[in-house]
C-alpha cells in the first residue's frame, strides 16, 4: 500500500512521502490556526512547511517539479506563509498596529528583491554558457575567469526566499511581546541579507568576471583546430541513456594512430565520456558546427544513426563511417539509413552478409570489416569454472520502442530463466545485469525487472542463511571487509581525480582547466583495474548479485562469468569472443531451427523456449568441458562474427583508418576540388538558413 502511495505520488522514498502529505496538510493547518487564531498551532504549521519545503527540494523530489507545473511552486509556498501571517496579525486585532504594516512593507520589499536577484543570477548563468564544451583542448588564448562561488548560485532562488525567516520569526515574537523590536530586527536582518546576497552577485557582471563572448570562443576553437590538425572525428549526438554507445569508442579513439577528436552535440554526455587523453569538442548548435574550421578532418566516425548527423555529414572533404555501437542480428544493425555514408564498418563477415540479404541499399564494396577493438578486455575462457561453483550472467537486453515479443526475454521468459538458475540442481550463482534501457518504455518491463531483482535478492538472503555456505562465509569474512575498505579507498581518490581543479567549478572553468594529464590517467586507469578487482573480492563466489550502473561493466561481467544467458543483441556477439558456453532465449517463439536461421549470433548457442527448459544444457556444457558440444561451432561462429585473431582488432582498424583517409585525400586532391570547396560554404549557409527558420518556426509556434 505504501510502495504504491510513494509510486502515484511520484516520490522517491517513503520519507519523501511523509515529507509530500505534510507539506500537502501544512498550508491548511495554517490558514485554519491563522483564522482561529492559534498562534502556537500557526508556529508548529508553519515550522512544518518549512521543514517539508526544505526536504524535498533537497531530495530533488519529483514531486516539486509537478508542483511547478501547477504554479504552486517554491516561490507561492512563500507567498502564501506570508500572506496567512498577515491574516494572523489581523485576527490578532494588529491590523491597526505598526507591526501590521512593518509586516506588510517588509515582506513586499523581501518580494521585490527577488526579481533583481533572479534576474542577475540568471543573467551569469547565461553569460558563463560557453557556445562549446571542450576537454584536453587549450584555451589559452582565452580569459575564462574563475566561476562564482557555487554557494553563490547553486539553488540560489531557494536561498533567497529561504532569508525570510528571520522577518517572520521576528514578527511572531512581536505579537507576543509588548515591543516591536524584534520584528524591526527580524525584518532588517532578512533584508540586509538579501542586499548582500544581490550585491555579491553584482561583482560577477564586471566584464573581468564574465566569459567571452560566443565568436570569441569559437574563433579561439578554430585556432586550436588548426594548430592540433585534427584527422578523425567521432562524432555523436544521443539521449543521457545512450552515451554508453559513444562510450565503448573512446579507448579505440584513444589508441589510433591519427590525431583524434571527438565531436558532441549534447553538454550532458560529456560527464558521462569519463577521463580521456582524446580532446573532446561539445557543439549544440548546428550552425556553430557547421561554421567550425574541421578543414583538416578526413574521416568521420559515427556510432549511431541520428538527425543531427546530417549536420557533419554534409562536410564533402571527409569520409563519412557508420560503426555502429554494437553487432548483432537486430534491425538496428541493418538500418536502411546507413546508405548515407561512404562506408559502413563490421566487425566480421556476418555484418557483410546481414545487409548483403537485407538489401537496404548499402553495397558490397562500401562495407569494411575492422573487428571489435572494444573486445580486447574480454578474457578468454579456461575451459572449466572460475570458482568451486559456476557463475551463470543474464543480461537481457531492454523491450525497444515496440512491443514485439522478441525484442527482450524479459518480459515473456526473464522470470523463467532466474528461477531455472537460482533452483538448478547443482548450485551456481547468478549475476543479472539488464540493459541500462530497460523499464524506460514498457511499464511491464520495469514490474518485471523489479520482481527478477527481488528473486536475485530473496535467493541470496536465503543462500546467506544456509549452513552449506556458512564456512566459506566465515573464511572469506576478512576478506570481503578488506575488499570493501580497498573499494571506499578507491572511490574517494576516483572522486578526487575525477573533477580537475577546484570543486564548485562550471562548464566555461572546467573547459579551460582540463587538460590531459598522462600521470593523472594513468592513476585513474589503475585505480579503476584495483576498484573492479575488489569488488568482486567484496563479496563470496556464491553470492547472488544484480549489477547495474556503469561499474562494473559489461565486460567486466563477461569476464567473471562461466557462461552467459541473453537475447538478439551485441551482448551475444561480444560474449562470443570469450568462447565460453553461452544461451539465447527464443523470446518469439520461433522453434530453434528457425531462431538459428534468422539469428546468425545464435548459431552456437543453447535455444531456450519462454519456459527456459533447456537451461540444463547450458549448465551442464558450463560445469563439464565433455558435456560442450557446441564448443567447436563457437570458434567457427566467433571468427564470422568478429573476424579472425591473427591481426588485433586495434591494428585492423588502424588499417582502415589509413585506407580511408587516403581515399578522401585523393579525392579531396582530384580535379573537383574547388566544387567541394564551394559546396562546403553552401552546407554552412544552408544549416544556418535552416536554424534560423526552425528558431522561426518555433517563436511562432510559442506566440
């Protein structure tokens, strides 16, 4: 009853809720105590508002956003405790006294220096938004001054309205005393803070205190463009929750023999990229992109299929590469979108022959296969069991934008196959990753994911219980507390690496302090190997676990897995490079032959039916190498899918970096030149035309 209160109220915890019905039951309390009057039901009203008020904001709860929504925002819960004070004073029989009308102007002016400290603190915001994000490039030639303090303008609105409360304790104790002092002190404390508060911001409108102005930045940008000469570009645009698809690129980028860059058009993926050598550009706006000297560029890098790609892929002077973020057997992986670019890049002969019976328009000669240099990472198996009992991962992939039953074994078989492994006969242990997708769309998928979690769950409380494992936990007790005293360790100095220079700093500071440091990744890196070690250590062999969030990854997984359960997605064909027993679940109901048929990746894998059955096949092949019978098909289905191991992925795809960028150098050196000149000039007006039209389109659409 509760978790479904705490689910309609969109609020994210029960404490959350009581904080939500307080606040909702606060306001009432005080208008009925103010009318009364009852001045002390009034205080213990108002001083519950002010807590509620306070927590949620805190918490960030859904819940203020909604109230936003319906104009009863921060800003009128002040409103209104101010106005029901006025109404006390005047059932108090204070409407003809002083203290009324200090109450009254007081808390107008406290009102009216709102607007000139929101205005202010808006106007820095703003004018410290930089056209572009970068990392690890140098902006020397630019005066990017430090960013204000971050107690200055961080939730600085609720601050601002939060200095009332020295103006209404001031005027309560008045009512009750025989003198107006303290309302007089209350009300000019409240103030002179306020003044304060909007003078100090006022320092950060000199011009020494502001960044420059946006042509200033991008000229800065086009100078360090062509001093570092940059050659490839991966280029990305997505939602939060895809930028694990750009991602899983940047150590690739990182490893090229060319002189990398990568390109964003969304500010909040580059937190999410994590340290980096490569130099990183963020580009919002298209015309700003399309005006940017890339002159020097030769091939670009796409790993996703997006609107906005068309903003670079209009550049002539480049090569434009779709790789993808992953192969598989999906639609995705055969887009009929792909026909854009100059050349699509597979990891083996099976993306060739997918859009070969596709037939969506891509040739045979535009496809190149690179490997999967993202795979490297990824051990190989031994051929028997890890720890004393097997480890089995299910990583289902997530329910996509429609409802096909076959996109995901989590809705019609997830339950099947968790309950099939946590009361398999012979023990093993459970790792259940799910995509990171998974439960955005489909309600039923998120219920199903929440009831898997809870089995994993219930499975190791009651695991933890049983005499069987009680002397492995008494061993390993130890240890797991050292584990988990290396991981706190660990996550401290991350967190300390993680933000170059000083805490509080915005996006402009940031750009101009973060600059590749080898030593600091370095660091990093090694820290990262020891954090992914002690986890694993921080907990027993026998242990259930559901892993979600960024770390560990997926690889990671793979890596401590002796066999894997999983659907059509890239998480089959990069598992298949470990060559380790893994199943594939027939979410579709297509019968195996057909699955195998349709399914390149799960030529070699254990068919599971919705009821997941044939687990046992999996679990027999994962603890006895004899009982593998498709243990040859996998080698064979391995080098298809990912191409052969006698050249690293790493040096294959170095390779066709060189190639095609030979081929734009020709071609950019061929008789045509001055026409891709002129085309290119023709591109940037074009994207600005169409910029300020659809800034068009939408001033009109909001009048």
């Amino acid at each position: 009853m509760i978790s479904t209160a705490i689910r309609r109220a969109r609020v994210g915890s029960g404490a959350e809720l009581v904080a939500a019905v307080l606040l909702g039951l606060g306001f009432p309390c005080m208008l009925i105590t103010a009318l009364i009057p009852s001045f002390w039901g009034f205080v213990a009203a108002a001083s519950v508002t002010y807590v509620a008020d306070w927590f949620l904001h805190q918490r960030g709860s859904y819940l203020v956003n909604r109230l936003n929504k319906i104009k009863f925002g921060l800003p009128m819960h002040f409103l209104v405790r101010q106005l029901l004070l006025v109404l006390l004073l005047s059932r108090l029989d204070l409407a003809e006294q002083t203290l009324f009308y200090v109450a009254v102007g007081g808390f107008l002016l406290i009102f009216g220096l709102q607007a000139p400290h929101g205005a202010l603190a808006t106007l820095i915001r703003l004018r410290r938004t930089m056209p572009v994000v970068t990392r690890n490039v140098d902006l020397h030639g630019l005066r990017i001054p430090n960013a204000p303090s971050k107690a200055l303008l961080n939730r600085s609105s609720e601050k601002m309205l939060h200095l009332d409360i020295p103006a209404v304790a001031g005027v309560l104790a008045a009512t009750r005393m025989d003198t107006n002092v303290l309302a007089y002190a209350g009300m000019a404390i409240t103030l002179g803070l306020a003044l304060l508060y909007t003078a100090a911001l006022c320092l950060y409108m000199r011009p020494s205190r502001l960044v420059p102005n946006a042509s200033k930045v991008l000229k800065g940008i086009d100078t360090w463009l062509r001093e570092y000469r940059p050659t490839v570009v991966l280029y990305f645009s997505g939602s939060k929750e895809s930028a694990y698809q750009v991602k899983m690129w940047v150590e690739t980028m990182e490893q090229l023999d060319a002189r990398p860059l990568i390109i964003l058009r969304e500010r909040y993926i580059v937190p999410q990229l994590g340290e980096t050598s490569v130099p990183v550009i963020c580009v919002p706006g298209g015309v700003h992109l399309m005006n940017m000297d890339l002159s020097t560029v030769r091939v670009a890098l796409y790993p996703a299929n997006v609107g906005k790609n068309i903003h670079i892929l209009r550049v002539p002077t480049m090569k434009h590469v779709f790789i993808g973020h992953g192969d598989s057997d999906k639609i995705a992986s055969v887009n009929p979108f792909s026909k854009v670019y100059d050349e699509v890049w597979t990891a083996g002969r099976a993306g060739r022959d997918r859009y070969a019976l596709a037939d969506v328009g891509v040739r045979d000669d535009e496809i190149v296969e690179v490997g999967r240099p993202q795979l490297a990472p990824i051990t190989s198996w031994t051929g028997t069991p890890k720890n004393p009992i097997p480890t089995v991962l299910y990583a289902p992939t997530w329910e996509g934008w429609d409802d096909n039953p076959g996109n995901t074994s989590l809705l019609l078989a997830g339950e099947n196959i968790v309950k099939g492994l946590l009361n398999a006969e012979r023990p093993v242990r459970v790792i259940y990753k799910p995509h990171p997708f998974t439960g955005t769309r489909s309600a039923k998928a998120k219920a199903v994911h929440t009831r898997i979690t809870a089995l994993v769950a219930t499975a190791a409380a009651e695991r933890a219980s049983d005499p069987r494992w009680a002397q492995e936990a008494a061993a390993a007790q130890a240890g797991q507390e050292t584990a988990r005293a290396t991981l706190a360790r660990v996550d401290a100095r991350l967190a300390e690496l993680s933000e170059p220079g000083r805490a509080g700093g915005d996006e402009a500071e940031v750009s101009r302090i973060s600059l590749a440091d080898p030593q600091r990744l370095a660091e990093i890196k090694r820290l990262r190997a020891e954090w992914n070690d002690a986890y694993w250590r921080s907990f027993g062999w026998w242990e259930h676990k559901t892993v979600t969030g960024p770390r560990p990854g997926l690889y990671d997984c793979f890596n401590e897995a002796d066999g894997m359960v999983s659907d059509i997605s890239s998480v089959v064909s990069d598992f298949i490079a470990s060559g380790k027993p893994y199943a594939a679940a027939d979410a579709a109901a297509m019968g195996a032959e057909e699955f195998k048929r349709q399914n390149t990746a799960v030529r070699a894998a254990v068919v599971l039916s919705n009821s997941a059955g044939e687990l046992g096949e999996l679990l027999d092949a994962v603890a006895d190498p004899a009982a593998d019978r498709l243990a040859g098909a996998r080698r064979e289905l391995k080098r298809y899918l990912l191409g052969p191991d006698e050249s690293t992925s790493i040096d294959q795809f170095n390779a066709a970096i060189a190639a095609v960028t030979a081929r734009a150098e020709a071609r950019n050196a061929g008789p045509g030149q001055h026409e891709i000149e002129v085309s290119a000039e023709d591109a940037a007006e074009d994207a600005a035309a169409a910029e300020a039209e659809s800034a068009g389109l939408d001033s009109a659409a909001a009048r």
